[in-house]
C-alpha cells in the first residue's frame, strides 16, 4: 500500500463530495463577476489589514464596500507595499489613509513614517486605522489605466489603479 492511499483512507466519500460540490458553485459563480469600471462610487471600508503579496512581501490590504448604484456591495481593492518601488508604496498609501482617517493630525507624512517603522508597528497602526473607518463613508474616485507594458502570465496589459477620497462622511 502506497503513502497516498494512507490519506485517502481518511478522506470520506462524503467529504470529497461536498468538496466538489463547493468547486462546481465556486466555477459557476466565478462567470458572475463583474469587474468595477473607473468612477466615482459610495464606499465603506470594508476590510483593512496587513497582508502578503503575491511575491512574498508584506502589504496593506483594503478592501471597499460599494454601498449604493448599479455596482452596489461589488468590491475594490487597493494593495500597498511597504516600500517605495512600486506605484501604490509608502507614501501612496500614507496619502490613501490619511483621507481615509480624516484626522488632521495625522499627517501624511507622520503615517508613512509609522509604516516605514516596519511591519509590526504598521500592523498596529492600521488596525486602528481601520477601527476609526467603522463609521465613516467616502466617495471614492477609483480609476484603472492600463499601461503599455503586458503582463507575461496573462498576456494582457498590466492594470494600474488610482484611489482618491473625494468626500468623507458619517454613516
């Protein structure tokens, strides 16, 4: 008896069918997505936290909630490294919670310096980022350029996206 077949001893017939089941409505759903064109949209904070890239690097992950028009409850996603080498780096995202907080005495300066402190402190940070975004409501002007440059895993343009609060309210 092979390694393989001690596993497949442990997993249930009934087990790999509701995993299947789980793949065939995640592949049907997946033809529902609806990309979110550029404009200006109705938005909450969704989610805000520090994650991972694709490329193994440390990153702050926000997700927005539209929350009124056509693109109701549809996301928007912003990611931001903890450097400068890429368009949405330190100070970019500095710039983007700034707004976000609205609290004049965070300048954008004073959070990329907190970010720049290393991950841990901007973990911190943004977890009280987050919590002081609970009660608020932007109109947010999402645009996505595309650039000239193709990405070679999908053989389409590479997307670049551009985020700013235009308004800031209390909901």
């Amino acid at each position: 008896m092979g390694k393989m077949n001690k596993w497949k001893r442990k997993v249930s017939a009934k087990e790999e069918a509701a995993v299947q089941k789980a793949m065939k409505e995640q592949e049907k759903n997946q033809g529902n997505f609806r990309e979110v064109p550029s404009g200006c949209y109705p938005v909450v904070v969704n989610k805000m936290e520090v994650g991972e890239s694709s490329w193994g690097t440390d990153q702050i992950n926000i997700s927005f909630k539209i929350t009124s028009g056509e693109y109701k409850n549809s996301l928007i996603f912003y990611n931001g490294t903890f450097d400068d080498h890429f368009s949405h780096g330190i100070y970019e995202t500095a710039k983007l919670l700034s707004a976000l907080i609205d609290d004049e005495d965070m300048s954008i300066e004073t959070i990329a310096v907190i970010l720049g402190h290393g991950v841990d402190e901007a973990t911190d940070f943004i977890a009280d980022a987050a919590e002081m975004c609970e009660n608020l409501g932007y109109d947010l002007d999402y645009e996505i350029r595309l650039s000239n440059k193709t990405n070679p895993n999908t053989g389409k343009p590479y997307r670049n996206m551009y985020f700013t609060v235009e308004e800031v309210f209390d909901i």
